[in-house]
C-alpha cells in the first residue's frame, strides 16, 4: 500500500511541475539553511572536545570579590600549593601562554606557543605522532631544552620532514631539540603551533604573578561540585597563609566544557539555530499556502475517490505521502545550500580567531538531520491541507460549481499562514537590523585617531641578546631611525602597545597627598612609549606638553596621561605637576605629569567598554621584549611592510618580525563577528522577505482567481477599477499589518536575548523596529499590486458568463 502512494505521489508531483518546483525550491532553502546552522551547532556545541574524557577535565580559576574577577589566573607558587593540598584531583597540569621566535638557518618567525607541564597532554589523552612528549625530566628547571611541534609548524616550516625530530633548532635564540610531532589539527588550548616545558619558562618566586590556566582530571567518583568545595577550603587556607597576596581570593572550578564554549558563543550559535528555524517554518507556511490551493482544485478528484471507497485515512495518508516525497526532494539543492553557507562562513572568519577544536562540515550527521527534517517538514506543511483534503464534502465536491466554495472554505486558512510569516519575517529582520546596526557603529567608531595611513608589526628583542632595558632601547631606537629613514614614512613609534591590537602595561599606583587603604589602590595603564606617538596617531596635545625625544628614551620620570585618568583623578583640578607612583616599581620613581593627550583605545572596537585610565612614560620603563611598531606613511601603508621588515632585520638579522597588519586590517578583525552575524541574519531576513512577499501575493492571486464572479458583479454594479484596486489591496495591507503588529509584541520579548552581542543600540531600539515595520509593510503592498492589476483587468460580462 505504501509503495502504491508513493509511485501516484511521484506521478502526481512530476504532473504538477511548476507547484513541485516552487515547493522544492522554497523547501530547499529552509532546509539548507538548518542543515548549515546544524552542521555548526554539532561542531561547536554538540561535539567540540576532541579529548579522553573531556567530561571529567575541570578548568581552576581564581577569583577575586573586590575586583568582581571571576576567571583569574594562578602563579608557580599556588599551582604547587593546588597539587598539595586538593585531592579532589588525579592530576593537576597547567599552561603559560606565550610566543616564540623560531630560528634555523632561514627567517625568524614568531609562533603562539606554551609553556606546559610534562602531564598536560597525557591527562588529554594526546600523543605525538612522531617522537615523545614531555617528561618529567624535562619538566625541571636546569633540564635540557627541548621542545614540541604541532602538525601545522611541522608541514607548513619543515614540509613535513619526518626528520625534524632530533634536530636542534633556535628558540628564542636558545638551541632546543625537537623531541616530537603532534597530532594533526592538534593546537592546543586554541592555536598554538609549539610547546616547551613549563618549569623552563613558567618558574616565578612571586606568588602574586599569576598567569598560568590551571586544568585538573577529577579522580573516579568525584563530582564537579565536591571539587569546587574542596577548591573554597583550599582558598581560604591560601588566604591564611598568604594574606598579603592571596586575601580575598577564592576558586571558580568550571568544566572544561564551560572554558572552551563560552556562554556567549553559545547564545549567538543558538541564536542563529533559531533564526533558521524560523526561515524554514515561513517556507512550510507558503509551501502549505500553495497546497491548500491545490487541494482546492483537487477536491472533486478527493471526492470521487470517496465516492469509489476510499476512507478519510487512506486519502490523508495519500496526501501526507505527497508532501514527504517533496519534501525529501529539497534535501539536494538544501545541502547545496548547506555547503554554499558553510563555505561563506569559513571566509568570513579571519584564520587563527576561533579555537582549532571547533570545526563544522557536512558530515553523516548533518545528512540523516537534512533527510529528517525534510520528512518532518513534508508533515508539516501537507497536514492542514491533507486534513481540508480529506473531509470533502462528496455531493458538493462533485458539482461543477464547487470551486469557489471550497476554496471559501480554507481562506481563513491561508491568510493566518500569511500573517504567520509576515511576523517572523518582522522578527528576523529587525535582528538583522540589530546586528547591523552594532557593524555599523564599529565600522564607523575611530579608536580615538585616523587609521588609514598607519601600518603596524611587532618585533621580539629576545632576553639573552638584549639582557637590559638600555640594550632594548637602544636596539629600538637603531630601528626608529631606519625605519624613520624609508621613503613615504611621516613617524613611528615603539611601544609594547599597539592600538586596537593591546599591549602595554598595567599597574597599581599611589598619588601623592592623596591616601589609599592598602590592597585598594587604583589600577591604571602604565606603557612605555618612545618618541612621536602623537604625530604617528595625528593627536595633539590636550594640555601641557608632550615627553621631549630624550625623555621618552631615558629613565626620566615625566608622564603624560590620558583625559580618562585626568577625569578619573583629577576632574576639576588641573593635573600638570602632579606626581604618581607604580606601588610595583621597584626603584619607587615617582613621575610628573607634564602634559594630557586624548583618549584613544587600546584594545579591539568590539569592546564598548569607556577607555581606561592610563600614563605614557618612557620607553625604557616599558621596554619589552615584544615590541610593537606602529608607522605613519603618506600613501598606502601596506606598500611599507615589506621595507620595514627589511629595515628591523637590518638592524638585527635574527630579529623576528611578525603581526604584520595595516591599522585597517586590525580594525577589521576586531570586529568580524559582527560583519558575520550581521550578513547571516541579514540572509535570513531577505530569504524570509521574499518568502513572505510570494506567501502573500499567493494567497490575493488565488483570491482574486476564486472571486472573478464576486468581483464582476461588483463591476457590473457600478464599482470602478480604483474600487477593484481598494479592495485587493486593503486585504494584503491587512494581512501585513496583523503579521507586523505580532512580530513587534514578540520582538520586544526576544531581541532583550541578544543584549550582550550588540554594540550601542538597544535591544528595543525603535529605529530598527519601525523602519524594519515600515519597510515590510511597504513590500506588502508590492506584493499586493500585482494580483490588484489583474483584478481591475477583469470583464464583468466574461466573469458572470463563467459561471
């Protein structure tokens, strides 16, 4: 019997090709579109920890009440102390975040790496795939330098020579043998390309310098809830063991889970799960809209079947059948669609910016899901009709006038089904025009001076080379004046900050005549610029005066601040002349302000926090090994990259050069969520745009087909072609309106969702829900013309002769 409804499904939809073909078609992009968005939800929810039992792996964190910190680092020291005193544990391991210059025999390169201890990557579960991992003896301070390789730095430095194992080669200027090959596509918490022992790299003897993430393996039995017990004991025995450092410091014990998918990653990926959902539910209501047209047509056909003996079951199964079989013939052109989507996310994503573990495709998954939800949507969108279908009245469905009455019957129908769609087609534009929204503001939003003509690199002056800030300096300012030197180039300056990139230092301070209970002192930004930052960034001086070029290169306590701290600090005072100190500076130089320059940012547009305050000193308090260049060119910055590359390893050829970016490419990056999720859902909102705009010219052209006579009469009476028009339209007005006013009530309730992600607007905002209103309602009309035209075009004398 089943095989029977299929083989008539079949001939009955290659009959109807043009109802089949648009059916198909709308289907085929809502289940695309979930297929996509599936593929993704499975790569980076579903099953993201490519780990041995990535369940009973914990994350330590520490946490901090005054502050409100609530994901803090540990130090050497209190690492030790976990590993004594937790035993909630099997194995307690722990990661430095840092990068490396490579070297040997070519180019310097600069690599994210870490530095691990020998039982992190057991406790993972992960083995090289050439040589040995970490041990014990290497994991010693005086132990041989030794160093691990991911896959990626395997292929992409030494073409995948299996060799490499065993060869030395210069890290950070210091030999190390390649003891092993990692996994592929194994990286390591998120990107890093190479790993070196901790206990070489991470010692400290200060137990407030924290910066290690702490990860544990839970003993057999042990609940996530008993650690973070243990974890508070263990806290509090810190804390009165350490009170200077470790007061008021408690633990965050997270699932490895909660670490690698934050909360609100989780939030846009559902987000956007559930802006598909609703594309392809409009698609089920149009695809429902033409089938209950259909059905119209087809009722004599359903009642002389009755006639003939069929039950009301075996003609809804019959029907039911129909819309599966379309429905499971969008899957093609929807994993087409799929992969086309997936294809354009990974080119929106810039490399390196999301972690190595999360990675979405179209697998057997995505295949079964794609075959599913189309079976589902067949049901979806055949029911109503199926049901209309089956309760055929058999003495009218036989008369040849029945046509209007039965589609009489089902307009109530069609037009909620339109309404339906009008409303979520509302509410996913008005997300989209959120989202858009909040690129904009970044796009537009300056950090405070003109990128355009900047171009920006670091460099790294390795420790063992450059032992002292004096040798740094003077290193950086040889590679000033070379780079100063190259034509097209206006200024520089080197800092360990480089705007909208980060960087620079941080420290808590004390004011002069003004007291502060210790442990509560205020924390501002503390970098060591050289000369020319302002010139480089086009700012002027706010008041006061800038650093003079032998100040900003020697150990001269003067500082310019920025107007967040005068506002901060001083805000009806005028703070030239005021003196501050660093509480962690050792020499306890207290500096002068001598001039304020303006606010600008430091790190990513993306972060619509106010810009801290912050003081800019001399170079020499602040000469890092990573430095950062930051160059005005007249014309375009990227032509400089090259020759400023040249002139850095002409100063030093084993300098390494990396993070070469113009300052509109970091911009850029910055801010690349918001161009994805405001194109996704601008997609979503145009498909269920057009979706809604056929849904509702379906719903008046077959209105206007069904009431011909009602219409002619009309026309015979008097009524005019302006009246004719009046008439079709108000009705799709109306419908608009209605599926408008529901999609507002429930925007109000659901874009508050989104709040985190977006960037100065509101979730509410009135701009975006008007005009998004306004412009629906405006493609209603449109979408309401046509069938109105043709209405106007009927004959009275034809139209009642046709009956």
């Amino acid at each position: 019997m089943l095989i029977q409804d299929v083989r008539f499904g079949l001939r009955t939809a290659l009959k109807n090709k043009g109802v089949t073909g648009l059916a198909v078609l709308c289907l085929a992009i809502g289940i695309g579109l979930n297929t996509m968005m599936f593929s993704v939800v499975d790569g980076v929810l579903v099953n993201p920890l490519p780990y041995k039992d990535p369940a009973t792996i914990a994350v330590i964190h520490t946490t901090q009440k005054e502050s409100g910190e609530r994901r803090g680092s540990l130090s050497w020291l209190e690492l030790q102390d976990w590993k004594e005193r937790a035993q909630s544990f099997s194995t307690i391991a722990a990661i430095q975040y840092r990068s490396f210059t490579v070297s040997d025999g070519r180019d310097s390169d600069r690599y994210a790496g870490g530095a691990i201890s020998h039982e992190l990557f057991p406790m993972l579960g992960e083995r090289p795939q050439l040589g040995r991992g970490f041990t014990a003896d290497d994991d010693r301070q005086g132990g041989e330098p030794v160093v691990l390789i991911s896959d990626d730095l395997w292929k992409r430095r030494y073409n995948g020579d299996p060799s490499v194992v065993g060869r030395v080669i210069q890290v950070n200027s210091r030999p190390h043998t390649v003891i092993g090959v990692m996994q592929p596509r194994f990286r390591f918490p998120e990107n890093q390309y190479l790993w070196l022992p901790l206990a070489q790299y991470g010692v400290t003897d200060k137990r407030d310098m924290r910066g290690l993430e702490a990860f544990a393996r839970l003993k057999d039995g042990v609940t996530l809830e008993q650690a973070r017990k243990e974890g508070d004991v263990v806290s509090a025995g810190l804390a009165e063991a350490f009170p200077t450092t470790n007061a008021g410091r408690g633990a965050n014990i997270i699932t490895l889970y909660k670490w690698a998918i934050p909360d609100d990653v989780t939030l846009i990926v559902w987000t956007m799960m559930g802006a598909v959902t609703m594309v392809l539910l409009i698609a089920c209501f149009n695809v429902a809209n033409v089938m209950l047209a259909r059905a119209s047509s087809r009722s004599r056909e359903m009642s002389i079947r009755t006639a003939l003996g069929a039950g009301r079951g075996q003609i809804l199964r019959q029907l039911l059948t129909e819309s599966i079989i379309i429905g499971l013939a969008s899957v093609p052109l929807g994993l087409l669609c799929a992969a086309g989507g997936l294809k354009l996310m990974d080119m929106s994503i810039p490399p390196d910016d999301i972690p190595y573990f999360i990675h979405w495709s179209l697998n057997v998954r995505s295949f079964l899901y794609s075959i599913a939800v189309a079976a589902v949507t067949g049901i979806v969108f055949g029911l109503a009709p199926a049901i209309q279908a089956s309760k055929a009245d058999l003495i009218d469905g036989l008369k040849d006038g029945a046509r209007g009455a039965a589609g009489g019957g089902r307009a109530w129908m069609r037009n909620t089904l339109v309404v339906a769609e009008v409303a979520l087609s509302l509410l996913l534009l008005i997300g989209a025009s959120l989202f858009v929204r909040s690129f904009l503001n970044l796009q537009l939003a300056s950090g405070g001076f003109e990128a355009a003509p900047l171009m920006t690199m670091r460099y790294y002056m390795p420790n063992e080379q450059y032992a002292t800030p004096e040798s740094k300096v003077q290193r950086t300012e040889d590679i000033l004046r070379r780079v100063e030197a190259l034509p097209g180039v206006q200024a520089a300056f080197a800092s360990n900050l480089v705007p909208l990139s980060g960087g620079g230092g941080f420290s808590r301070i004390l004011i002069e005549g003004r007291p502060f209970e210790k442990g509560k002192e205020p924390g501002v930004g503390f970098t060591g610029v050289s000369p020319h930052m302002l010139e480089t960034l086009g700012l002027s001086v706010v008041r006061g005066r800038e650093l003079t070029a032998t100040e900003a290169v020697t150990r001269s306590a003067y500082a310019v601040v920025n107007q967040a701290m005068v506002k901060r600090f001083w805000p009806n005072d005028d703070p030239i002349g005021r003196r501050f100190r660093p509480i962690d500076e050792a020499n306890g130089d207290w500096f002068t302000i001598v001039g304020v320059v303006p606010d600008f940012r430091h790190g990513e547009l993306d972060n619509a926090d106010p810009i801290d305050p912050c003081a800019y000193v001399s170079f020499a308090y602040g000469a890092f090994p990573n430095t950062g260049l930051t160059i005005r060119v007249a014309g375009d910055p990227a032509l400089i990259a090259a020759p400023a590359r040249e002139a850095i390893r002409g100063s030093d050829p084993r300098m390494a050069v990396f993070q070469v970016s113009t300052m509109k490419q970091l911009r850029e990056r910055g801010y690349w969520q918001y161009f994805l999720f405001g194109w996704m859902f601008s997609l979503f909102g145009g498909i269920a745009l057009l979706l809604a705009a056929i849904g509702v010219y379906g719903v008046l052209s077959y209105s206007v087909a069904q009431r011909t006579q009602e219409i002619g009469v009309r026309m015979a009476l008097g009524a005019g072609q302006g009246d004719v028009l009046r008439l079709v339209v108000v009705q799709g007005i109306r419908l608009a309106i209605m599926g408008v006013l529901i999609g507002v009530v429930g925007s109000f309730f659901v874009t508050p969702i989104i709040k985190s992600e977006l960037v100065n607007v509101s979730p509410t905002d009135p701009l975006s829900f008007i005009g998004v209103s306004i412009f629906l309602t405006a493609i209603a009309f449109l979408a309401s013309f046509v069938p109105a035209r043709r209405a106007m075009a009927v004959d009275p004398l034809v139209a009642l002769r046709a009956e």
